[in-house]
C-alpha cells in the first residue's frame, strides 16, 4: 500500500499566529509532494509542489512568504501558514508520489484550518 | 487557461440503478487523466490512472473511458450501492507535470 499521514487534521489558531501542517508518507519515498487548499464548492488547488532537498515550486498566486514549504526527507513535507489571518482559513491537503514516477497520486487526510 | 471540468456537480441516484458522469480536460499536451473517489472524512483515493485514447478501465462495479482527441472521460457506476456514495474527482496530467483537478461530482445513493 501507499499511506500519506497528514497532521493535524483541524486547527484554530489567532489572527497573527502561525501553524504547521505535516504530510508524511509511511511506506514509501516520495521526491514529490504537493500541497492544495480547496475552498467551498471549488476544486483542489495546487498550491506548491515540494522536492526533497530543494525549494518549493509555487504557482502562480501563491505568497511564498506565508506559505512556507519544507521537504527536508524523502517522507516528509511541512507547510507552514504565516501570520495566518482569517481569509487563511481553508482545508488544506497534501500528496505525495512515488519515486518510481508519475503515477497516481496518494493524498493526506486533509486539514481544516481555521484562523479566528 | 487549462480547465477542467466535471458534471454533473451533484447526482442522486437509487440504489441499483447504474449511472455514469463526465470529465472535460484540454486535449492538447496530454499525459493522463487520473479518477479518484473521495468518501467523507477519507483521504482521496486512486480508483483509475489513464493514458491511452481510447483506454477503457475497469474495477469491480466501476468502469472508465477515454478520449483524449476530443478531451473527455466517462466514469460509470453499475447497480449503485450505498458504499458508492461519495465526491469522484478527476485529474489532468499534462507533459509538463502540471496536474488540474476538476471540482468533483458528488454522488449520492438513495436507499
């Protein structure tokens, strides 16, 4: 199988604070993570793309100044939301690939932020 | 602009009936299109990767389709069950590794 942990699942944080979301993959490495919000009724998003080792891909629209990206391990890739404000507040999910190629993606639970 | 897009957006249908819903997605530069069933309070998961015009896919119950000259997918549900009930996305990959998603179907079996 091809597990991705995402941690927290919800969070409410103070307008101002920051908070750190977690996607690891459990049982494989992945070189690639992706990052997504998802705002009502909308489409998953992509936000940035994370490479093990190397800065993040954003796209277009996305500050990468408050969205900071971390993929320090082959398991493990961090998004951490600065200075979160209320407009932050969205569900946020990772994926993850196998290092084998670009095969279907396996995503993370999600996170509920909500930023008061 | 790359868009994709699903329909319907919602889909009640009876239990044991069989039904089926639409992916549009560019049809230049393409690579794959990817299904995935999204259940409630679940993480998203792969039901179909696809990457041949004319690929036809089958797990169980669920079947899907591929056009990639005129960009569309179908995704068919046989004899509906309850456990079917869920938001199914589908996924664009083109050449360059970009990845849109469409904003889902969300079906709902009826008892």
């Amino acid at each position: 199988g091809a597990v991705v942990s995402q941690h927290p699942s919800r969070v409410i944080c103070k307008s101002g604070t920051s908070v750190k979301i977690e996607c690891r993959s459990l049982d494989f490495q992945a070189t690639t993570m992706f990052w997504y919000r998802q705002f009502p009724k909308q489409s998953l998003m992509l936000m940035a793309t994370s490479n093990e080792g190397s800065k993040a891909t954003y796209e277009q629209g996305v500050e990468k100044d408050k969205f900071l990206i971390n993929h320090a391990s082959l398991t493990l890739s961090t998004l951490t939301v600065t200075s979160a404000h209320p407009e932050d507040s969205s569900f946020y999910i990772c994926s993850a690939r196998k290092i084998q190629g670009r095969t279907e993606a396996f995503f993370g639970q999600g996170t509920r932020l909500t930023v008061v | 602009i790359l868009n994709v897009e699903q329909s319907p957006q919602s889909l009640h249908v009876q239990e044991g009936d069989s039904t089926n819903f639409t992916c549009s997605f560019p049809s230049s530069n393409f690579y794959a299109l990817h299904w995935y069933r999204w259940e409630t309070a679940k993480s998203p998961e792969a039901l179909f990767v696809m990457t041949l015009n004319g690929d036809e896919k089958k797990k169980g119950r669920i079947s899907a389709t591929l056009n990639t000259k005129e960009g569309y997918s179908y995704l068919y549900i046989k004899g509906s069950q309850p456990e079917d009930s869920a938001t199914y996305l589908c996924a664009f990959l083109n050449r360059d590794d970009k990845i849109i998603f469409g904003k889902g179907t969300r079906l709902h079996i009826l008892p």
